[in-house]
C-alpha cells in the first residue's frame, strides 16, 4: 500500500508540473479556433497560476515569460496587437507572474519549514517513544504506531518495554484529548515508567507511581488509560486501568481476549476511588502470543460505520516473523479504514520463542 501511494504521488507530481503547459496550450488553440471576434488570451494567466502552486520561483516565472511568448504572436496574428485591450492583456501577465513568483517563494518557504518540524518531531519521537527490542528473553517482539494526523509521528498514545531485575515490564496507553497537550502527558507516564519498572516490587507499585506523577501534573479531569504487564516463567502478569483487554493467541489457534475480573479506572482518576488496583494472571507459554492495542484499532470504522472486527483479523498474525505479521494487521486496518484513521493506533505484539 505505501508503494501505491508513492506511486499515486508521483502522478499528482507530474500532472501537476504538465498542467501549466496544457492550460496555455488549450488556450492558444482556442484563440487561434475563435479568431479576432473572440478573446481568451488574457486565459494564459492559468500557466504562472499552476506553475506556482508545485514548481520554484524560476519555473514560475519561466513559464509567464513562454505565457508572453505565446501572447505577442498570437495578438499580431489576430490583429491586435498595438490595441488597449492586449496591453491590459500583457500587463495582466506580468502582474499574475509576478504574484505567483511570489506565491512559490511563500510557499516554498513554508514546506521548508515543515520540513524542519519534521525532522524536531522525529527527534522528539527517538525520545518519548523509543524503539523497544525486538527480543525481551524468550519473547519476541513487534511494534506499529499509526498517527492519526497525516504529518505527525506522535500523539497520544505511548508504549515502552524495559528489562528489569523484576523481568520484562512493559505499558501499553492512551492518553485522553490530542495534540501536543496529550504528547506532554504522555511523556510525564514514559518518564515514571520508565524509573519506577526498575526499582518497584510489583505491578501496582509500579502503577501508584505514575499515578503519583500524574496527579501533579494533570488536571483533575484529565487520564490516561493504560496496561501494564510483567513476563514472567510461562505466566503473564497485568494490571488493567481503563484499558481495551489484550487479545491472546494460543498455540492451538484458540484466540480470546484477557479481561480482567476487576474493572480498575484510568491512571490519573484515583481520587475517585479508595480501592487499589489490582494484579491478574494468565498463562503465556512457548509459541503463545498477546497483543496489546489501544482503542484507535478497535475503533476504526470502515465507510459503512462498521468497527474494525480485531478478533475476525487476529489471524493475520499467525504468519512469518512477528514484526511482518504485525505490519500485515496494520495494513489490513488501513484498508478498512479506506483513509486516515480518526485516531492514532498502537499494537505491540509479544510472541513466545518457538515460533
């Protein structure tokens, strides 16, 4: 899919560059078709109109001077040449240039700045969403992110796997809201994550420590839904706050999602609750694997307004190497979409050694 949308842009590219050349083309025949009864040259201002709006200030201005080039014969041929109104003509020309010209430097200007937002934002992701391994132990790992905004790398969901004297720990989150207000709360998680996994006993531990950072720096009706896990010997232990459940694949092709039998409220919202959060378990044995997601998947909605069916599609993950498997499901969801995602989707998956 990423090729027939490279494809598909290089199409845009060329029409877009022909365009200016077709439009003054089309009305130099029209001209010549409609003799001196009729006018269409003051039409060529089309060339340095469409040149602006994909070429560079000199193919701009390029193309008004091939504009006047074509403007002077054809007034001669027709006749009026030294009249008032192809003067106008002439003088529109070289204003309609010069303002495109102009247009093409703004807009030029302008790409190179995004450019440079690019390239801050893909820095900011090596921070705030690091690569995780592609193997924790015996488990193998896979990682896919999808922003919902064409241009952006990073959004408000999160996801972070560390080895710890403990074991592999990892989160899986959402943030609630958008923009650079959720990438801020989002890194205020990693960032307690990422220090409480290595020195606490346990999940909940783990998970009253980002509670701690969030009440600090967060709102009273902002919160992050999250799942925190810890691999163990042929178990997996969670600690669901808020969270879509996993979805578990068995080695016998049995699929079923892991619920936990105590619904737990987002990090960020424990002032509403004097109950603590609490651990659950489930076997995670050789050629096993789990899937970790956040609500953009599941979500998702096809033209027609039917949801992404995660469960019907999970077989896809059976095949190849964990991360092709998982770029397999990306695509898919993609295709069903038929477009952008209306919300950024995160899916980590963990497959057991022996596959």
């Amino acid at each position: 899919m990423a090729t027939s949308r490279r494809r598909a842009g290089t199409r845009s590219q060329l029409v877009l560059r022909g365009l200016p050349f077709a439009a003054m083309a089309l009305v130099a025949v029209a001209d010549l078709v409609a003799g001196p009864s009729l006018a269409f040259l003051s039409l060529l201002t089309l060339g340095p109109t469409f040149a602006s709006v994909s070429g560079s200030v000199r193919r701009t201005a390029a193309v008004g001077v091939l504009a006047l080039v074509i403007c002077i014969p054809l007034s001669a041929y027709s006749g009026t040449l030294l009249t008032w109104q192809n003067n106008l003509t002439l003088a529109t020309l070289i204003s309609v240039t010069g303002a495109s010209m102009l247009a093409a430097h703004l807009r030029l200007r302008r790409e190179r700045e995004l450019a440079n937002v690019r390239l801050v934002a893909e820095a900011a992701q090596r921070v705030l969403l690091r690569p995780v391994p592609r193997r924790a132990g015996d488990v193998h790992l896979a990682l896919s992110y999808t922003s919902a905004a064409a241009e952006a790398h990073i959004g408000g969901d999160l996801y972070e796997v560390v080895t710890t004297p403990m074991g592999v720990r990892l989160i899986v989150g959402d943030v609630q809201g958008k923009g650079l207000g959720a990438v801020e709360t989002a890194a205020w998680v990693l960032g307690a994550f990422r220090e409480a996994a290595y020195d606490q006993p346990d999940l909940v531990c783990v998970a009253q420590r980002v509670e701690a950072t969030l009440t600090r720096h967060l709102g009273a009706e902002s919160f992050v839904t999250a799942i925190l896990a810890e691999i163990g010997d042929g178990e997996l232990t969670l600690l669901n706050c808020g969270h879509p459940a996993p979805l578990m694949l068995r080695r016998d092709g049995h699929i079923e999602l892991i619920t936990p039998p105590e619904e737990s409220l987002p990090l960020g919202l424990s002032a509403m609750t004097s109950a603590t959060p609490k651990t659950y378990s489930c076997t995670f044995g050789e050629q096993d694997q789990i899937l970790f997601y956040t609500d953009g998947v599941i979500e998702t909605r096809d033209p027609d307004g039917a949801f992404y069916p995660l469960i019907d599609r999970a077989e896809l993950l059976n095949e190849g190497d964990p991360q092709q498997a998982l770029d397999a499901l990306r695509e898919d969801l993609i295709d069903f979409a038929g477009g952008p995602l209306a919300d950024d989707a995160a899916m980590l998956l963990l497959r057991r050694h022996g596959y």
